[in-house]
C-alpha cells in the first residue's frame, strides 16, 4: 500500500511548508489542518495524519478517542525535536506509530512513508486474512451414503495430513471447494487463512491481488495457511508463470487447486505449462459428478430443504435419481431455493424440483452417455 494523502499540523509557518512541499514532491496529496478538530474532518480521504507535538489539543484524551473511534487505523506521526524531553512525552503518551525528527530532510521522509505504506499493508491484510478464516470455520463438512463418495473422503484426510499440493478434479457444481476446505480443515494448518481466489477471466482480481507485490506477497500474506485457486487451468499465461515463481520461492503456504477442465487436455494443447501442472498435482483427488452419486441426491436435496426453510414432500425422492442434474449440486441447490421461494404446495420433491420436461407426468429416458472428468 502506497501513502498517497496526507494532513499536516504545524504551528511552525517554515517547518510547515517545507515539509508539505517534501510530501509533495514524493507525490502525495497534502492537506494542512489548523487544529485536531480540523483534523477529524479530513481523516476520510487521509491515509496519514503528521502533526507537531507541540499542537495542544492533541494532548486532550477525549480528541484521541473520538480520532480511533473515527479512524482506528489512521498513521499518525508526530514530529519531534531530537533531545527534547516533550517530544519524548509526548511519543509515550498518544498511540503514535512514528516520529519524525525535526529539521525535515527528503529521504528522512521518503522512508518513513515506505515505512508507513508497508506497516498499513500489514494491518488491511491482517484484517481480510482473519475475516475470511471466520467465514472458513464450519463449512467444510460434505455429506455422502455413497461408498465411492466415501472413499474418495478418507483419500483426501490421507492428504491432508501431508504439505502436498493438492488437485482437485470434477464437474463444474461438484463441491470441489467444499473439498479443498475440507483439505485445510483436516490439516495441521486449520487455525490458519484459507484464501480462494480465482482463475477464470473476469475473476482474476483476487489472484492478482495475492501477487501484487513486487517479490511476491504469497507467503507473508498467506501467513502458512492455505489457498485455493479456482479453475487453476484457465489462468493466463503470465499468470502461470508469476504462480510457478510464487511456489518455488515460498514454501509456507500450501496450494489446493480445482479444475473443471482435464488438465492434461490442456497441457497437450499448450494451455497450460507442464512445469506448473507438475507442481499443483502432487496430490490428485477426483470428485464424481452427481448422476454417479445416486444416493446422495434426496440427502443433498433434504439438507437443502432445512437450509431454506422449506418442508419436505412426502414422496417422489425416488425420481429425482433418474434426472442427469447436469449442473450437479448447483443446480439441486439451485432447484430446491426456487421451489422454497414459489412455496408451492406439493406431496411429490420431483414435482418441486425437476425441470417439467422430466417430471414423472412428461419424463422420457434420458441419461448422459458420459461425463468429462
């Protein structure tokens, strides 16, 4: 992060301009403030506040709190005179991140807000990390009576006892990441981040926001958790590379991918780099679609039903098998909160939930000849 606006207290006329026209000269927008209240009416557009320490009202607790209470994370540097006992008091008594020792010199101030822009970069990271290590907690369970299912289930808490990258392969719909949580939540690193990101076009704001830093930000910003990349084989070419550099300098963050697309398909045709291919798929775990899990569709379609709000139909559980459900528990999801929303009245869960061409009244034999893995 980049200290780009800046609000400056100063009783000294000289001192003042001369540090207002530093900041400007390294590019940021400076505004003067008289006082602390006028302070408190600029911090919204202010990445740092630098005020004297001899300004008076900052002393006040009751403008220190109504400053946190507005801006909690706000920079705010005081400026010093080195040697002067005031200075010294004053640093102890607010909440001070840095100083900034008088007279003001360009470099002097050029680090500091290097200093700054990285201790704020910190502290945002800090609080997306956590905030999405909440939303993690919980999510990771995947019901199943199938023995396949099963199967695969037990494989994947092999894996994630392991660092080994992980691929995740299957039908769009089929709870891949349900299953790359399940790897972080078996693991040792389950009390640390779990980051998605991803990799299609027109979802690359989050990958690129894991790399945006020059040197790369993945290991410090993962903090020895785990990320996820969606759809890892549809990242564009010098996205492959900045993630092939990524995993071979950093080794605390550990990296689960998905894939809807067959990878090798991909590596053959030259969409994908080999190297990095060899890199992700450490590990592989397969995820069948729907239609192969048979006896998971009335509990799927059951747990959905308590998770909307909606009774359960008596009968007709039986018919939902002989449906493809093409876009697998997405759209049994899907299906089963529109019937909660139109709230029909019902007896059968087919008559709720199919497509009206395969209801039992209009179904023909209909069957998917093959699934692309």
């Amino acid at each position: 992060m980049s200290i780009r606006k800046t609000t400056v207290i100063h009783n000294n006329e000289l001192l003042r301009r001369r540090l207002v026209g530093l900041l400007t000269d390294l590019g940021c927008e400076v505004t003067v403030a008289a006082d602390g209240h006028d302070l408190l009416s600029t911090i919204e557009s202010c990445d740092v506040a630098i005020v004297d320490c001899k300004t008076v009202d900052i002393w006040d607790a009751g403008f220190m709190a109504r400053l946190r209470a507005c801006a909690p994370n706000l920079p705010l540097v005081l400026t010093i005179q080195p040697g002067r006992l005031e200075s010294y008091v004053a640093l102890v008594s607010t909440d001070a991140w840095e100083h900034l020792p008088e007279p003001f010199y360009r470099d002097t101030v050029a680090v500091l807000l290097h200093r700054l822009g990285e201790q704020q970069k910190l502290v945002e990271q800090n609080r997306y990390l956590w905030a999405e290590l909440e939303t993690t907690r919980g999510q990771a369970d995947v019901n199943t009576r199938d023995p396949r299912m099963t199967q695969i289930l037990r494989q994947v808490s092999k894996v994630a006892a392991t660092d080994a990258a992980v691929l995740i392969l299957g039908e769009r719909g089929t709870e891949k990441e349900k299953v790359a949580r399940l790897v972080h939540k078996a693991s040792e690193r389950r009390n640390l981040p779990f980051i998605e990101a991803g990799c299609r076009q027109g979802e690359e704001e989050s990958f690129t926001r894991l790399f945006s830093d020059a040197g790369g930000g993945f290991a410090s910003l993962i903090m020895g958790g785990t990320i996820f990349l969606r759809e890892v084989t549809a990242l564009a070419p010098e996205a492959q590379a900045r993630l092939l550099r990524a995993m071979e300098d950093d080794s605390c963050a550990r990296v689960v991918s998905s894939s809807s697309d067959d990878p090798f398909e991909e590596v053959e045709r030259g969409a994908f780099r080999e190297d990095l291919f060899f890199r992700i798929n450490a590990a592989q775990v397969f995820v069948p679609p729907l239609r192969e899990r048979t006896a998971d569709i009335a509990l799927l379609a059951q747990e959905f039903m308590e998770q909307f709000g909606m009774p359960k139909p008596e009968d007709g559980w039986d018919e939902l098998a002989q449906y493809d459900w093409p876009g697998n528990v997405n759209e049994l999801e899907a299906a089963v909160r529109l019937a909660a929303i139109r709230r029909n009245r019902c007896d059968s869960a087919a008559e709720h939930l199919l497509p009206p061409r395969f209801r039992p009244e209009n179904r023909r034999p209909f069957r998917r000849k093959g699934g692309s893995t």
